[in-house]
C-alpha cells in the first residue's frame, strides 16, 4: 500500500516534470535520486491517477476512424483528409495535400524512392510538395513504364522529374511502355540495357508511392491511345477483378490475377512491391471503393492516404 508521503512525493516528481517541464535528469538531479527512479515514479502517477493524459482530438481531423482501419488491416499508417464534398475533384486535390504533408514529415535522408508512372492522385500531391526541403532523397526511381501515347509518357517522366527535382535526387526513369503490345517486344525490350539497369535498382527501394486504379479506366488512363483492348478488359472483368497497382491486376482479397497481360507489361511486380517497407497507396472516391479494399486486404500496400467519405465506407465494410 502506498503511503501519503510516498504520494506525495510522486506528485512532486510528476508536477515537476509535467508542470515545470524539466527533464528527467534534472529533476533526479535536484531530488538527489537515479534517473531510473524517476521514470519508474512518473510511471506510477499515471497507473495512481495522480497524472490524467488526454488528447484532444483537432477538428477535421479522424484518428479514431484512422485507427479502426489500421488496425484490421494490419497497416502501419492510415491518413484521412477532410473534404467537404464527396466530389472527385475536391477529393483529389485534399488528398495530396495530405499526401505531401506526409511524405514532407516522414521521408528519411537518403531515400531511394519508387513512384509509379502515371496517376492524378500522385500528380496531386507531387504538386502540392513545397521546394523548401531540408534532406534530399538517394534516387527517384520510375517504377512502371510510362502509359500508352507518347504524350503521356511525357507526362510520365515529368512527374518523377519534379519529385527527384524537388528531394534533390538522381531520378531513374524506366525507359519504356507500361504495356507493350506483345510478348515478343516485351522480350526485346527487357533486354535493353537501359531498362535492365533500371529494373535492377528496384531492390534498392525503401519508399514506394502508388495510385489504386479501379477497373473501369481512370481518364489520364483512357485517354493515353489506351493500353487494354475491351476483349482485354472483359477478360479482366470475368477474373473477378477489383483493381490494379501498378497495371497488375487483384481481387477482391488482393489475390493477383494471372492473365495473359502480364506477359506484356515492363514494370515492378507485386511481389517486388511487398518486400517495399513503406508503400504508399493514395486514392479515394467511390469508384475506387472496391480496388482500395482488394488492396488493404492483400496488404498491397501498408499505409493509405484517402478521403474521409471514403475512409467512411471503408468502416462501414470492416
């Protein structure tokens, strides 16, 4: 049984602490006890209920929502944006506010971070970056090839060229179609040395960001010169597809699929994606509902960027 002089002094070290805000060595210092001992005191206040904390939830702001989804998940992140419209456009443009606030905060000196080629939810927060960083990435890696026509691949290498730019990085483009029209020009290209050099640094990613696409086409996608054929797309359709990552297609459970397309497609697998540590996965929007749960479910990705609508429906699901 605690004594009252020994609660007493217990609160004299929390008020210390919490109150004075001295630190720990100080307050062993000025009471002539370890440092050991005054962490094992601050300890007791809290289990006593002599130190009450609490965290005051900000407006706009949904940790509990965000903790309930990474949680069932088994992720290691969840970001939600407030949005004020369930609308596409509102919807893209506060999650890669969020985004960018994100990748600012948590990237690390020297990253070597993999973007995937084309996606307006990466596009959003690539613009939403500010030019005032302090560390500087290793290499921006192009992890997918860029998409369909050549103004699209244009686009393609400006995203991952404003990012490097931006993080002060060597960027590492992948010189090449994201789906090439057959086996055989796959082949050919693999072979390319440019390409191999740049599939061989894949190994070397510690960060990867990725859109979550549905299966009816995105229009950044649908308006490329396209890169699937309708037979193609029912085919997809018929496999119980839900999205893709990175043009490699899963279901419902985040299970891929084997389909004749990815004989074709130049590019990282999911499988190279998972041995990723940190993969970020940002969409939101209804349409995208399905393709995000496939991906949480597989773990396709580990941390998600979404929109509170979305994120809503999410817990509605789980």
């Amino acid at each position: 049984m605690t004594t009252s002089d020994e609660l007493r002094f217990i609160a004299r070290v929390a008020r210390m602490y919490y109150l004075d805000n001295m630190k720990q060595p100080d307050i062993a210092k000025h009471l002539y006890i370890s440092q050991a001992t005054v962490s094992r005191l601050l300890k007791k206040a809290s289990k006593k209920g002599i130190v009450e904390i609490s965290v005051n939830t900000p407006k706009d702001t949904f940790l509990e929502l965000e903790e309930k989804i990474k949680n069932h998940f088994g992720l290691s992140e969840v970001i939600i944006a407030s949005c004020e419209q369930d609308e596409e456009t509102q919807i893209l443009s506060r999650i890669g506010q969020a985004a960018a606030q994100f990748f600012c905060a948590t990237m690390q000196q020297d990253e070597v971070i993999g973007i995937s080629s084309w996606s307006e939810s990466l596009l959003s927060m690539v613009n939403h970056l500010n030019n005032n960083f302090k560390i500087s990435a290793k290499k921006i890696i192009q992890i997918q090839g860029g998409i369909g026509s050549p103004t699209v691949q244009k686009h393609a290498t400006i995203l991952s060229s404003k990012l490097a730019k931006i993080t002060h990085a060597e960027q590492v483009l992948l010189p090449a179609q994201g789906i090439i029209g057959s086996t055989e020009a796959r082949t050919i290209l693999m072979a390319d040395p440019y390409v191999q050099a740049t599939l061989d640094q894949f190994k070397e990613i510690t960060m990867a960001v990725v859109g979550i696409g549905p299966i009816s086409l995105a229009k950044l996608e649908a308006d490329s010169g396209n890169i699937l054929t309708p037979k193609e797309m029912n085919t997809i359709t018929q496999k119980k597809a839900v999205g893709d990552i990175c043009l490699h297609f899963y279901d419902h459970k985040g299970r891929p699929l084997q389909t004749a397309i990815d004989q074709r497609i130049i590019g990282i697998t999911l499988e190279q994606l998972q041995k990723i540590p940190r993969v970020i996965g940002i969409a939101g929007g209804k349409v995208k509902m399905d393709a995000i749960l496939g991906a949480l479910s597989g773990r396709l990705v580990n941390i998600l960027i979404t929109d509170q609508f979305t994120a809503i429906r999410i817990a509605e699901k789980i």
